[in-house]
C-alpha cells in the first residue's frame, strides 16, 4: 500500500511534521506544551492516490498557496516496506467525517470555542473518539487494519475532491477536504520515488485528438498566427469544440466564467453528446503573454508548444455542468 507525501523539497526520509533540520524543531518547540504535540511529534501525512497535474493545477488557478512552489515533489512511500517504523495509522478529511462533522461541529464549538488551546484540543480528541464510534472508522488503525477498513471506501479519488475541496478548504493549506492519511511512526520513513511537478504549466483545449504540439492558428489578435492557454483547466474547457461569438459571449470574473447563448439553442448544440480533449502543454515563461484583448484567464503565444499529457473529455456539456466554475447561461 503506497501513500504520497507532498514538501516543496526533496527527500529521501520523510520525518514527522514534514520539516527537516531547524525548520523542523523550531515548528515542534512552538508544539511543545499542546495537547496537538504529543499526535504531531510523530506523524506523517500523505495523500492515498498521487495528486496529478491537471488537479494539482485546478488548486493553483483557484488560490491554493501551497501547491504554487515551482519545486514542488511528490514523494511516494510504500507503507508495507515501512511497516517496522509505523506505530498506528489515522484517516482523516474522509467523506464519513465531512458528514459527521457536518451534523456536530457547529453546536460542539459553540459550546467549546473558550477553552483555552491545550483544553479545547483535548476536548476535540474526545469529538474525535465519538466520531470514531459513530463512523466505525477507528480513530487509530494497524497498517493491516486500515487497509482492510479502506478496502470499499470512497476515499482513493484525489481528482474528485478537488472541487470540493475547492469549494469549502482554506487556501493556506494544501488540502484540508481531501482525503489523507496520518502515520504515526518511531522514525522517519523511506521514500520510494519522488516526481517533480512543475507548475509553470498551460492548458490548450481542442476537438482534435492526439496533437503531439499545438501550432499557432491565424487570429485577429495582432493579425498574427497565435496559440492560446490558460493557467485554468476549467476555462478551457469551453473550447473543446468549436464556436464563435456569433453563437456565444464569455466573460470571467475572477476564476469563474459565464457563458452566455447569442442564439437559443447554442449551448447545447455546441457541447451536448460531444467529445474534446484538453491539453497540458509546456509553458515556458517567455513563450506566454497576456493582451488587453483577451480574458484575462487568456495567454497567448506565437510559438508551438509541445503536448505533455491529453485528458479526454467524454461528453463536454456534463463536464461544463459538473465544474461549479464554469455558469451556462441559455436564453
């Protein structure tokens, strides 16, 4: 059973809290004194399923400091071969406790929000045994345990609490609504791989399949050949097919876009039942401009880019509906 652990740098152990060196026992001595020191004094977290680009990228679009660190590493570490340094495994941010949580959290904290911080963390452990109870999801499992609890779970699809996370999780952490694991361990543990993500990256979207670069087209931006990208997955969805503002009007506020039908009908007939594809290309910082002409999700190029993954978009209207924020306006 592998976990992967996210840190803005390389390493080869990863060790409670995440920090190295003084990094590391400054963050433990400010602990020190909490009822949260004796659990983070040797925890290490991680994601059950690798974050991929394209989500990783959706978090950066909509605010997600964490995840912006052009150094950012994913560290992938199989528990079984750790298995000797492991004292217990947690599971949190798990649907089970949203809805839990959901159901008690405002009534509890309105009764517990004057404790002091080391009584209202003690207070929370025992929110925590209760919920544990209720859920019948153990707030402190063996590897074997927690692998035979998690076997029929919903909590492995990182791609899918994205949305989610980005709906309701604080932008100061990497994912505070997604699904993650707690290790508590008697030492560090050893890292299988680490994958770099770069996230100096562009989105392109096509109803053509299998591009392996993207050329410039003739536009009338400049009465030059131009690509287009975005920084935002979402936005560029709107162009896995083909239109024109004869039959549609868009507009971004923020990173939410509107799209309106110029004719009735359009909507559907544009993205209904129809298939596209989105393209993560390689964006080198010099290559991509923004114009006072364009959305301001909008960056254009003039040179090729080459393609460095393709995700397939089944059926292009229910991707639309399905992302809170992208809005379908029909007339």
């Amino acid at each position: 059973m592998k976990i992967y652990h996210v840190s803005n740098k390389q390493h080869d152990l990863i060790k409670p809290l995440g920090l190295q060196g003084k990094r590391r026992n400054d963050a433990m001595g400010k602990l020190v004194g909490t009822a949260r020191y004796k659990t983070y004094k040797y925890e290490v977290n991680g994601f059950l399923e690798a974050p991929r680009s394209i989500s990783i990228d959706k978090l950066i679009s909509n605010g997600f400091k964490p995840w912006e660190n052009n150094g950012l590493y994913i560290h992938t570490i199989d528990l079984d071969k750790n298995r000797d340094r492991i004292n217990y495994i947690s599971i949190t941010s798990h649907p089970e406790q949203q809805e839990y949580m959901g159901k008690h959290w405002n009534k509890w904290y309105k009764g517990h929000k004057h404790l002091n911080n080391t009584d209202f963390f003690k207070a929370k452990t025992v929110l925590k045994e209760l919920m544990a109870k209720d859920t019948g999801i153990p707030s402190e499992m063996t590897l074997d345990e927690f692998k035979e609890i998690s076997k029929d779970r919903n909590w492995y699809d990182f791609d899918k609490f994205v949305d989610i996370n980005i709906k309701y999780g604080s932008k100061k952490q990497y994912a505070s609504y997604i699904p993650h694991v707690q290790v508590s361990v008697n030492r560090g543990l050893i890292v299988e791989r680490i994958t770099n993500v770069n996230s100096d990256i562009m989105y392109h979207a096509s109803p053509t399949k299998d591009l392996n670069y993207i050329i410039p087209q003739d536009s009338n931006l400049d009465k030059k050949k131009v690509i287009f990208g975005s920084k935002n997955s979402s936005y560029v969805k709107i162009f896995c097919r083909d239109w024109n503002d004869s039959l549609l009007s868009v507009r971004t506020v923020d990173y939410d876009t509107f799209v309106t039908e110029v004719i009735p009908g359009a909507i559907d007939n544009i993205y209904k039942n129809k298939s596209g594809y989105v393209y993560r290309i390689s964006a080198d910082k010099n290559n991509f401009i923004q114009n006072d002409n364009i959305q301001g999700q909008e960056y254009i190029s003039y040179k090729k880019a080459k393609v460095i993954e393709q995700v397939v978009i089944k059926d292009v209207l229910s991707a639309l509906e399905d992302d809170d924020t992208i809005h379908l306006i029909r007339i």
